[in-house]
C-alpha cells in the first residue's frame, strides 16, 4: 500500500515540478533532485523564507572532490507527507521557480 501511495504521488508531482525544474522521476526513491537556476544553499533558503517550504540543497549530501561537488545545483525534495500536503509543497515550488 506504501509503495502505490508513493508511485501515485511521484506520478502526480514530478512532472509538475518538471515542468521547470529538470528532474528525472527516480527508481526508487522516497525523494525528487531538482536542478536549480541558483546556488542550491540559497534556493533552499529563500524557499523557505518567502514560501515556507523546506528542501535539502543538494550540495549539503556531497562532499568536494577536486572543486566539484555532486550535488551542487540541485535541491532535494522528499515526498514524505500526505498526497495533499506534498502538492501544496510542490505548488509553491513551482510557483517560486517562476519567479526567478
């Protein structure tokens, strides 16, 4: 039941935040990684400070390694809570993303 929740909710969502943030829908994941237009640490915080929505800046899960981080650039959006709750999330995700 947990599996076809999340399936569902990937299906509704990621294209939605596809639509202007590339993400690609993952295989197995309880989370989308969306590129940023900006640095990924001020994407997440300004997010939060004008939409009141938490993401993880991508550049926070890796480590650098001759200057490149692997997450730099993108955000890390986890799909955890209810159907309704994560599509509000995504709204004014989308809605930020548009604004910049």
């Amino acid at each position: 039941a947990n599996r076809r929740l999340y399936a569902e909710k990937f299906a509704l969502l990621q294209p939605r935040l596809a639509a202007v943030l590339p993400c690609a829908m993952p295989e197995a994941a309880f989370y989308l990684w969306a590129r940023t237009p900006i640095d990924d640490a001020e994407f997440a915080r300004r997010l939060y400070a004008e939409c009141n929505v938490t993401v993880l800046p991508g550049s926070y899960f890796g480590r650098s390694v001759d200057g490149v981080n692997p997450g730099s650039g993108y955000i890390r959006v986890a799909l955890v809570a209810g159907r309704d709750e994560c599509a509000e999330a995504i709204e004014r995700i989308v809605g930020f993303a548009r604004r910049l």
